[in-house]
C-alpha cells in the first residue's frame, strides 16, 4: 500500500474491542515512530508515557475530563492502551532563539508530528487510533507524576476496532480549496 492509500485509509477511531489488548512490543514500536519524527533544531521535546495497566488506564479516564465533566473521548474506557505525549523543554540554536525569544516554539508542532508518526505506526501494525487533545493538567500531573510545567499535548489511543465498528467516510476539502502556487491566490 503507498503511503497516500495508508492516509485514505488510516482513521480515527472511536468504538474499540476492550477484549483484544495491544502488547508491549507494539507499543513500543509505536513510540519508537513518535522518538524518529523530525524536531525543530532535533530538539525532541517530548517524554511519551505508555499507559495499559488497568489502574493507570482508570486514572488516565479520569484525567481527560475536563471542567463539569466534559470528555473529547466518552468512550474511552474501551481503550486497551494510551500513549500520553508530554511537551519537554526544547534545546535551540541561539540564532532560533534570538529570532522567536522562546526555545518552546516549535514544540508543540513537533508534538503534532510525533503523534501523526505513531498514528501511522499503529495502522501499519492492524491497530486503530484516536487523538485526544483534552485533558485536566492537574489530574495528569498528580496520577502520572509529570514535573509541574511539563505540559501534557495529546493522548493516543490505541487499540483493535470493536467488531462492527464501520468506518465513516473521510470527508476532505479539496486540494484546490486549500493549495495554490507561488501567492494566496
């Protein structure tokens, strides 16, 4: 399969079997995808922290919800796994520095870039993943014992599509929507 068909097909899940786990191997084969993506300056902000026990998975459930119990992931207590991707201060060149005041600059993006690397890294294993951006910092920091100012990213989870689970169509602008050459226009 070429690399554009794995992006057609690749999704984000939402509905997974909490009967079939995903091993450790996989997972760390899965990071390993996060710990090779491209940084500004190879700076490689980032400390991924795996979580598949079930009483880390309970206080992970809890730690993405956010004020009056609001969840980007109502289902995820079905989730066999969870990749926690957690922003590390980032080592720049001084000419970088002196340009933007801020070593944080491209981290975030980078963040961004890891977890799109594990993303695909678990599609090509037969897993399924979702991003989740919601979380309660606090509650990260207290159940996962993440340095305060170690800002938590993104969640993946990871795990097999629970059976039945069919897959919406990818809905996309089109590329002449959002692409020109050479100005705006």
């Amino acid at each position: 399969m070429d690399f554009l068909e794995v992006m057609r097909s690749r999704r984000s899940c939402r509905s997974y079997d909490p009967a079939r786990g995903v091993s450790r191997e996989e997972l760390l084969k899965i990071v390993e995808a996060g710990r090779l993506s491209p940084s500004g300056c190879n700076s490689q902000p980032w400390k991924f922290i795996i979580v598949d026990s079930p009483e880390a998975k309970e206080k992970l459930c809890d730690a993405v919800v956010v004020g009056n119990g609001v969840t980007g992931a109502p289902w995820r207590h079905q989730v066999p796994a969870f990749i926690i991707l957690v922003e590390q201060p980032a080592r720049v060149m001084q000419s970088v520095l002196d340009h933007y005041q801020d070593s944080q600059h491209f981290a975030p993006g980078d963040i961004g870039a890891a977890c799109m690397n594990m993303c695909h890294e678990a599609f090509s294993l037969g897993l399924e993943s979702c991003i989740i951006g919601m979380n309660d910092q606090e509650k990260m920091e207290k159940h996962f014992h993440i340095p305060h100012g170690s800002p938590v990213r993104l969640v993946l989870a990871v795990g097999h599509a629970a059976a039945g689970d069919v897959p919406q169509k990818k809905v996309r602008k089109e590329l002449k929507e959002i692409c020109s050459f050479n100005d705006w226009e």
